[in-house]
C-alpha cells in the first residue's frame, strides 16, 4: 500500500519551553523510530507546505487567525491559553501542520497515494473555530477535511478520534456538517471539560470513566462507531491519532496497550476498505511518553500499509 508521512522541519523548531509535555521529542522519537525499523524506507516523505489563509478560513474565524498572528511574540514565549504556549517558530510550524493534512488530502484524494500519516505539532483537535486551546493553535484535521469536501466534492468524510481528550474544536466546527461523521472516545470527566454533547446523526461521542482498559475501548468502538460508520459510508477517513491513552502515559488514567491501538487501527482499515478504496489520512494529536508514541505510531502506519 502506498503510504505517505508528511511532516517538515518546522514541526520540529516549534518551542514549548522547559518541561512542557508537547515537545518536539515526541516528533524525534517517531522519526527515529522510523529509521531503526526501516520504515522510512518504505514510507514515502513530503515536506508539509504552508497553509493558505483560505484553507484555513473553511474552519476558523478571521478574529481568530488575527489573534494568534497578533500573539506570537518576537522573543521568549507568550500563551494563548493557559497550556498553549507561543513562541516565534510556532506560526510556521502551525502552518504547516495544518498544510499537511491539505496536503493529504490530495494525495489520497487524487488517488496517488492510499494512506497518508502526518507527523506534525503543534497538534490540533481542541482548537476551535475562533479559539486556540489544549496546545492547539489551528485545527490541522478540520482544514483538512474541509479541504477534501470543498476541493475534492467528498460528500461523506469521517474523522475518528481516539485521542483521551474530547476532540472539542473538530467537533465544534462540523456540529452543524452532516457531510462529516465525528466518532469518538475520550476520558470523561476530563480536559477539556466541554459540556458533553448528545449524539446525532453526525456525532457519535463515547465517554469512558478513568478506571477504562481495553474491554471498555474496545466496546466502544464496536457497539458505538463501527454501526455508525457501516450506515454513514464514508468516501475518506480522518483519524486523529492521539495515544495519550496509553497506559504508559501518565497524561491521563485510561489504560490502553499497543495492541489496542493496533486493533483499533485494523478496524479503520477495514471501514475505509468496506466504502472508501482504503484512504485514511491520520493526523498526530496526542502521546506524550515518548516510547510507547513511537510504537504505537510504527504500528498504526504498518497496519496503514499492510505490512504486518
Ligand atoms: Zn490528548
């Protein structure tokens, strides 16, 4: 299977500041990960290009994109919020987290590519139509989407986020979508304590309490999303790929394994071949112990290529 990694240098230069769980390590240890298993040699590299204001005027307001352009300082570090740190490369590096996921799209869109992973940061899924949260500075995944249904005319596009955060700024964006099916399992009560949404038609959000494991992830996934997504369709599917439920994770209480994330990963493979040629396009959100982040990423994208 033809797989592309997506990622750029600036992903990397991208300053948190001391001890600040979302660092730059965390793209590193994928990287070099990828090197040690030879899965570079078999994964096809683009360099992330630069969104466009437009591309990112589908999901956030013009007040918002003034606001973090106004923000980002010219030395040292400022904050968009009380996690979400800001220092001078992160404009750039933001810019091409979210042109990775455009990018993406294309790729899997024009059919030149079956999969796609985009090894970015700053992450994306809390960040809002009109505001930056949880580390998030842009939506990378929702530009992304919302790139295929306005470039590509998909018409049915799941995104499914299995990050231990709600994915609060996704799910914002496409409330009002039904081109977008949002399916996901977050610890809850949690970060970023947004009010739990009923479910409808375009949202199928399962809460697990903090004592979860595999069974209740797993139960999840089969009695909740698969019937969903089996109704729903879809042409393309997104994945936010956060693995901050790992349970070597201290980032929250929930207690997943590598085999779970695997497993979860065969099951969105198996969605994407049922109704969508197979096109998946994974966007990194979470994992912040850096071992089990590089695994667990290996494993998603072999099972992305079918190398077992
Ligand atoms: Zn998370």
């Amino acid at each position: 299977m033809r797989t592309a990694y997506i990622s750029h240098r600036d992903c990397h230069a991208h300053d948190t500041g001391e001890a600040h769980p979302e660092c730059a390590s965390r793209l590193s240890a994928i990287e070099d990960r990828f090197v040690s298993t030879a899965l570079f040699d078999v994964l096809r590299y683009y360099d992330a290009p630069e969104v466009t204001e437009d591309q990112l005027l589908r999901v956030h307001t013009p007040g918002h994109l003034e606001l973090v352009r106004a923000s980002a300082p010219e030395s040292g570090y400022a904050r968009l919020d009380p996690d979400t740190v800001i220092s001078p490369a992160t404009l750039p590096a933001a810019r091409r987290a979210a042109g990775a996921v455009v990018l993406a799209a294309d790729l899997v869109m024009s059919g030149e590519m079956e999969s796609a992973f985009c090894g970015v940061r700053p992450p994306g899924h809390h960040a809002e139509s009109r505001q930056a949260m949880g580390f998030c500075v842009y939506n990378n995944i929702a530009v992304g989407v919302a790139h295929a249904l306005a470039a590509h005319g998909v018409q049915r596009a799941a995104v499914i986020d299995f990050d231990v955060h709600q994915g609060n700024g996704t799910e914002e964006i496409f409330s009002q979508e039904p081109r977008v099916l949002f399916c996901s399992t977050f610890q809850h009560p949690f970060f970023p304590y947004t009010p739990l949404l009923e479910n409808a038609p375009n949202r199928v959000n399962v809460p697990l309490d903090a004592t979860a494991k595999s069974e209740q992830f797993r139960e999840a996934v089969t009695g909740h999303w698969l019937p969903a997504l089996e109704q729903f369709k879809p042409e393309i599917v997104f994945v936010s790929a956060g693995f901050d439920a790992h349970r070597d994770d201290d980032m929250s209480h929930v207690s997943l394994t590598d085999q779970d994330f695997r497993w979860v990963t065969e099951q969105i493979v198996k969605v994407a071949e049922s109704s969508a040629s197979g096109r998946i396009i994974s966007v990194l959100e979470g994992g912040y112990e850096l071992n089990s982040l590089a695994r667990c990423v290996e494993t998603q994208v072999r099972v992305l290529m079918g190398l077992h």
